[in-house]
C-alpha cells in the first residue's frame, strides 16, 4: 500500500502532538512552530543514529558590536579608519571561562564522557557526537526524520518545536545543533545513517551533505534571462535595450586607473556547481576589454572548490559569468580580481564555509558553523578529502556575494549569530556586499509569509532576505534604463523580469547610522499597508544602495544572453568601491570597511544618484515605491563615482 508524504506527515504530526515533557530545572531555549515550506517528518529517529551534537556558547561584547563598528566606520568617528586586528576582534567576542566550564560541565554530569567533549582553542563552541537517544535526554525533545517533498533522498533530521537547556546552562549558549535548523532541499544518500561504532571516515554516510546554495533549484536568488540575443549593441545609445560595461562607466561617471594594485583587493564569492568558463571569459572580454583576453581570476578554493566543467549552461555558469565579466572589465587589467569558489560538487557549501575560511573564530572549531546550513567536511560523498578551511583565507577589502536565503528558512539564532560575523569582518576594514534578492518584497521564488510568519506563497505578508536582512552587511538592489530613455537620463527601480528586493526584517532591529533615512521615508512617503503586511516595529530596512540590473550582456558557453537581476547589481557597486579603495590606499589612507554608516550621512547620499521612480512589487502589492532619499526599492540610490571618491578622500 503507497502512502503520500503529506499523509504520513499528518500521521507523524498525530503523535508529535503529545508534548515532550520538559524535564525539571530546564527552560524552553529555542522553538518554532512549523517546520519549513516543503518539509514533513516521516518518521522518529533511530535511537542509535549519531549527530554532530554542537553548542555555540554565548560570546561576550556583542551587545557592544554596533558601538564598535560605528566607532571605526562612522565618518564623524575621530576613531575612523582605525580599523581593528584580527588578534583584537578574537579576545574582545572570545566566551568567557564560566561559559565553557558550565557547557562542558553539563556534558559530562549528563552521562558524556569527559574525552567525548572537544573544545576548539578558541572556545566558541563545544563539539561531541551523540546517539538520537542522548540529544534526546541532553535536551527534552524528540528527533525526526524530514523529507523534503515527495523526494526520498531529500531528508534531514531536526528535533519536533522546542529543545530545553537546563536553566543555569541556558544564559551560557547561543545555539544548539542539529536542532530546530533546516537546510532547504539537501542532496545525497538517504537512510544510509552512521551508526554507534562506525567508521569515522569519508565511507560513512550522512543526511548533512548538501548544503549547496549554488545548487540550481536550492532556492537563492539567481540571475534571469531572457535567452540568447543575436547581435550586440556596444553604443552608449542603445544602454535601454543591452548594458554593456561601457554603458556602466557612463551611468556611474566610473573611470580609473588602479594606482596600487598590489595593496589593493576584490574578491567575487561564488558556491560550487556555479563555474565560470574560461573561454565565455575571453569570448566576452575580446568585445568589451580586449586587453583582458586570458586573464583569469585568482582562485582561492574553500573547502574543495573548484571550477567544475560538469555541468553546464546558463544555470551552472550564468552566476558566475556574470559576476567575473563585468567585475573585472570594470576594474580592468591591472587589478587582479580573487574569487573565492566554496564547497565541492557533491556537498557544496553556505556562507558558514565562506566564514570559516575567512574568520577562524568563526568555525567549528573556534566558533560557528551550524551542521544544517553549512557543509562538513572532510566530504563523506567521495568529494574533497582535506581539512576544513578554516582561517586560511585574508578577507578581501570588498568582497560581493550574489546568492542568499529568504529569512524565514532559517531561525533567527542562526541568523544573530552569523550576521555578528559580518560585524566582526566591518571591525577589520572589510566592505561585505549582497544582493538584495530579485522579487520584491517577496521572498526567493515569490514566496511571502501568512499571518504566522510562515512560508506561503498565497500570503500577502512581504518576506525579506537573508544576509541583507543583516545590519552588517551593505544590501545592493537593482535599477533599470529605462525604455527609449539614455544613460543621461535618471533610472527607475528594475521592473524589467526582476523587481528589486527591499523591505523591513523580522529578525534585526533597525541599526543607529540608518534611523533618520527611514523614518523621513515612512513620514512623507507612508506605505499605507495594512497592519501586519511588514514589519514596522523598527527594523532593519533595505536595500542600502542601488545599480543596475536589467538587460546585461552576458557571454554563457559561447553565446550572448541578456540578463537580469541584483546579481548584476552587486559586482559592479564592489568593482567601483574597490577603485574607492585603490585611490585611499595609494595616499597611505585606510580601506572604506563597513560603508553603511558613511554613506547615510547627508553629505555622501547626496553624491549617489537619487532614484525617484518605479517601485518593487510582491506579494500581490505594488511594493514600495522609490521616492526622494532613501527608499526599500533603491536604497540611497546608484553610485557616482566622481562625487564619491572626492569625498572618501577628505575622510582620515
């Protein structure tokens, strides 16, 4: 007899019902009401299944985080600039001794033995793999196996609504995991589980595997196109019908000439099976920068990486193309431009492994990583073998990532503490930028949020994005050339197969440098939504800056595609703050870093051009309109080069 995934789901849920007794002296210390869209459990647990049991201790000063970045990023800080080391970051955010002691106390007095439990060196995190049946006695839950859809090789394994810490131990952790933490469509082997006594080696099997936010369907935000165009239109009138990188220099008044090549850096961040193809590269450049022909991008692999030649297509290469054609035309031959390729073919990779590499104190072992978002390796599906990366890798001054999450497919633990990790990277003098999504005020694929805050895409509740959501990071949104009009004329918000994303968290407060800029937006320029359709407890608003993203041309195995989306919009916006950086760092000056407390400052938004027309519809709304000043269509607006270089190069 066949029974339906939705049928055994409301089967399984039928037991769930009955509450897990919350074992004495223990609090509540996360919980959620349903799983994520797609998801349904199947069945309990095996008792003997082993988990990567991990517990992120609370990390101290982070209540602090904004007073320090706003103290080295502000430009009116006498502090601008003076951006701290990484040594100083570590010992500021490091748990204290109590932390550790009472995490690692309460493993051991709950039946772990004592040589289970690993620390890293630098304590953020407690690590020790135990069976369902003592995840289940450590924490007051029950653990289920999900599967995602009707597709058996898409499971995963979560504990049901709520976990419990013992009260005293509580105040001492962040998160706990694998808990209530979904990836979104894992792939490899499932129920084929590692079992008590196992092999720990790369023979074992695991449902952790597929992590892979390049995976084509994963559900991030990747370009659009059109299809193939049959000719090219390298002439500055014709900007409206093809972008081209000379149509960009002219938009944002973008000409340099890279004095400091070598103290200067860009990095493009693309996850495996996103590949770029060396010859759509050069096929590309021969038409709009011809003195790049077989120049390639610096590759830094992070955690097996690699440039696969596999798969192919626009939806295998369209990412990563993009990013590299137009990111390094811009900054032109003298300026070598890195690209940070994470995760191999079989688990992939998500931002955890990006941080890994960049931050140690953000990895396991220091601090970090979460078992159900980011890839673990050594891969056990055959795929790179070596050691985690972890610190290996000198952050980029600017560094542009063109993929990211809906914020309701992950839980708001996971999301605090990885946006703190982005601060700690402005702390350092990094520029971190994200595209800010392709559907409005929907989330990835058009999906809004009901009532409750959960996925549907029948809601009429706007669904923001993560990492843009994050207060940390700078959100880049997407304008367009408008039809018939030229590159002398101002832009509107992309209306053209993308909308721009923008919109209010449901995770972060609204951050101190943007405050002004939105309440005079919701002031003169009030929505006039109905309670509930976004947040308006202030919070965190974007986008914070703006570019175009409509109609590129774009080289995908050797044919021309039009493209779309803020992934066009980001790489470029990194490509003219790195000509920023270049200009500061030859008269001996500082990186910018975290930009977004300078450029909402009256003096430098003026310098960007303000984008008054158009808007960002979801979610069966116009979205919100862009309208003078700042605005969640456009942010602050597209960049001019010229008025901002003149002005970072006044600052310290």
């Amino acid at each position: 007899m066949m029974f339906s995934t939705r049928l055994v789901a409301f089967l399984v849920l039928a037991v769930c019902a009955v509450a897990f007794p919350s074992p004495a002296g223990h609090v509540v210390h996360e919980a959620r009401d349903r799983v994520p869209r797609g998801w349904a459990p199947v069945r309990r647990a095996e008792p003997d299944m082993v988990l990567p049991f991990r517990v992120g201790l609370v990390q101290p000063n982070l209540e602090n985080i904004e007073e320090y970045i706003m103290d080295v990023s502000h430009p009116e800080s006498p502090n601008y600039g003076k951006h701290w080391t990484p040594a100083k970051v570590a010992a500021t955010f490091r748990p204290t001794k109590e932390s550790v002691d009472t995490v690692r106390g309460w493993l051991i007095e709950s039946g772990i033995a004592a040589e289970r439990v690993k620390s890293g060196t630098g304590g953020s995190w407690m690590k020790v793999n135990v069976t369902v049946d003592e995840a289940e006695r450590l924490l007051g839950t029950e653990y289920y196996v999900y599967q995602f859809g009707e597709d058996e090789s898409h499971t995963h394994v979560a504990c049901h609504e709520k976990y419990h810490l013992p009260e005293h131990v509580s105040k001492h952790v962040e998160i706990v995991s694998p808990t209530l933490h979904f990836d979104a469509k894992p792939r490899g082997p499932a129920g084929q589980w590692q079992k008590v006594g196992s092999r720990d080696d790369a023979t074992s099997n695991s449902t952790y595997a597929a992590h892979a936010i390049g995976q084509p369907g994963f559900g991030t935000s990747f370009p659009k196109t059109k299809g193939t165009i049959e000719g090219i239109i390298n002439e500055l009138e014709n900007c409206d019908e093809q972008i081209v990188p000379d149509c960009l220099r002219a938009l944002y008044s973008f000409e340099y000439y890279p004095l400091v090549p070598d103290k200067n850096s860009l990095a493009i961040v693309e996850y495996t099976p996103q590949a770029y193809v060396a010859s759509d590269l050069d096929m590309f450049f021969g038409n709009f920068s011809p003195s790049q022909v077989g120049q390639r991008p610096v590759l830094y692999s992070i955690d097996g990486g690699y440039i696969q030649t596999d798969y192919g297509g626009f939806d295998y290469n369209g990412e990563s193309n993009l990013d590299l054609q137009y990111a390094m035309s811009l900054v032109g031959s003298r300026q070598p431009v890195q690209l940070y390729q994470a995760g191999d073919l079989y688990e992939g990779a998500s931002f955890g492994n990006l941080l890994d590499a960049l931050d140690a104190s953000y990895c396991t072992f220091e601090g970090g990583d979460s078992s159900e978002f980011d890839a673990t390796y050594p891969d056990p599906y055959g795929g790179y073998e070596g050691a985690e990366d972890c610190g290996t890798v000198t952050p980029a001054y600017i560094m542009s990532t063109s993929y990211g999450y809906t914020e309701a497919d992950l839980t708001p633990a996971y999301e605090q503490r990885q946006c703190a990790e982005y601060a700690k990277l402005g702390l350092l003098g990094i520029t971190v930028l994200y595209s800010s999504g392709d559907y409005g005020v929907a989330g990835n694929g058009g999906v809004c949020l009901d009532a409750d805050g959960q996925e549907d895409y029948y809601g009429d509740v706007f669904a923001p994005g993560f990492p843009v959501d994050c207060p940390y990071v700078t959100a880049v949104g997407a304008t367009q050339v408008n039809p018939n009009a030229t590159v002398l004329e101002p832009e509107s918000a992309c209306g053209q197969v993308i909308y721009s994303g923008g919109g209010f968290s449901n995770v972060f407060p609204m951050p101190s440098y943007q405050a002004s800029a939105v309440e005079h937006y919701l002031t003169n320029y009030p929505p006039g939504y109905p309670a509930g359709t976004y947040n308006t407890s202030g919070s965190r608003a974007y986008p914070d800056i703006s570019a175009n993203g409509a109609n590129y041309v774009v080289a995908v195995q050797g044919e021309y595609y039009l493209v779309y989306g803020t992934s066009c919009s980001s790489p470029v916006s990194a490509a003219i703050f790195s000509a920023i950086n270049d200009a500061r760092l030859a008269i001996g000056k500082s990186p910018i870093g975290f930009i977004n407390p300078t450029i909402y400052t009256p003096l430098f938004s003026a310098a960007f051009n303000d984008i008054t027309t158009g808007s960002n519809p979801g979610c069966g709304t116009e979205g919100f309109y862009a309208q003078p000043g700042w605005d969640p269509a456009t942010g602050v607006g597209t960049p001019n080069f010229v008025k901002l270089l003149a002005l970072w190069l006044t600052l310290p």
